[in-house]
C-alpha cells in the first residue's frame, strides 16, 4: 500500500496531539525550557540537512526565488487566515494559540528530508521505513507542542498526508519522467534547501527571529527548476 506511511504518520501526529491534551497545565516555567530544548533540537537537525549540499549556489538562488513568489502571494497572510479560520470554528478560550500551534506544526512536520525521502521511498519502492521512523518522531514531537501551543498541532495532519501522499502517488511514476543520476541530485538539494528552512523554525522557537518561513515554502518546488537550469549549464 503506496500510502501507508503516509497514514501512519497522520495517526502518529493524532495520538501524539491528544497525549499532549494532558499534560497542558504544566507550569510555564517548564513549557519554556521544553519549547527551548525543542528549539535547540531543530536548529540541529536542520543543520545536518543544510550542510549535506553539493552545491551552495543551488540553494541559495532556490531560497532566493522561493521567497519572491511567497512574498508575492502572501502565504504566511493566507496561512495565518486559515489558522485564524480554524480557530474561529473551534472557538477556543481567549488566547489559544491555534493558529500558531497549525503554522509551527505544519513547517516542522512537512519541511524536511524525511518527508520527500520517505514519501519518495513509499512510493518508488513499497519501503516505508523511512516514514515509520519519522511518524515516530513526529508523534513525540507533537505531544510536546501541544502542551505549550495546543490543539492547533492537530490541524497540521490534513497538509503533511496530502503533501507526502501526493508525493508517493507520483513517484510510482517519477522514474519514467526523472533520470536516477538527476533524482538523487535533486533530493540532495531538496533536503539541504529544506534543511534551511528547519533552521529558520529553529530560530523562531527560540525567539531570536520572526522570519516569515511560510513565504519560504516555494523554495522546495523552485529546487527542481534550478537545479535542471545549474546541470545544464555545468555539463
């Protein structure tokens, strides 16, 4: 079954959602130092991604691009619209954090090697080892948001199962449209620009920035373009 990592993850993040219902009225003092320790997590792993690039030039003008079209659209405006959309419909005590709770989630959950890897692994070869292992980590993960940001951490299901499988269905068919050598240069590039953007949630959670990563997110698609344009031109 193509997508069963896929819908492994989405229950992971699910239960990990309502185990963390359970534990919200721990003091703040704690949630800051876990949101901290998080925080520092991330910036972690989004340095091992970014630093697996073969070539810097690659990512930089994907990032580049990527944030003129997010820019352009407005996608943190649009996302923050259906944060506060959702959080109006649940209509939470004051000051829930929903809207932030789906955002923080969805980048952290859906930007990364290990959702296209899996999703490409689901797909191209029935192996879903990889996403297993992710649906795991995510499900900690999840429970740990949840006591500091909510039930918003939910909500971010619906764009990780639709984004990894629709990457899945695709790929049982990507090996007839993309050459091995370009697909493996592409996932390269993929995790390390993705990588970046881990880094810039990383830094979000610990309030040294305000970054808008959601007009970040173009940058993943624009990996593909540029790095057909850099092979052309280097071969």
């Amino acid at each position: 079954m193509v997508l069963f990592g896929t819908l492994v993850n989405g229950l992971c993040i699910i239960l990990g959602t309502l185990l963390g219902l359970f534990f919200t009225r721990i003091p703040d003092r704690f949630k800051e130092t876990i949101m901290n320790g998080i925080g520092v997590a991330v910036l972690l792993i989004g340095f091992q991604m970014a630093f697996q690039t073969s070539s810097i030039v690659v990512v930089l003008l994907s990032i580049l691009t990527g944030a003129i079209l997010g820019e352009l659209f407005h996608l943190e405006r649009k996302l923050n619209n259906i944060g506060s959309w959702i959080e109006n419909r649940v209509k939470p005590k004051q000051g829930s954090t929903i809207a932030q709770g789906f955002i923080t989630a969805t980048l952290i959950f859906v930007v990364g090697a290990m959702s296209v890897v899996g999703a490409l692994d689901s797909g191209l070869r029935g192996d879903h080892e990889v996403l297993l292992t992710k649906s795991i980590l995510d499900g900690f993960v999840s429970l740990v948001l949840t006591t500091t940001l909510g039930i918003g951490v939910v909500f971010s299901v619906v764009p990780v199962v639709l984004f990894q499988g629709t990457i899945a269905l695709l790929a049982t068919n990507i090996e007839q449209w993309l050459p091995e050598v370009f697909l493996s240069g592409f996932i390269v590039e993929m995790t390390a620009t993705g990588g970046l953007l881990i880094v810039a949630i990383g830094l979000n959670l610990l309030n040294i920035t305000k970054i808008r990563i959601a007009n970040l997110l173009p940058s993943l698609l624009m990996v593909g373009f540029v790095y057909y344009i850099y092979q052309l031109i280097t071969l």
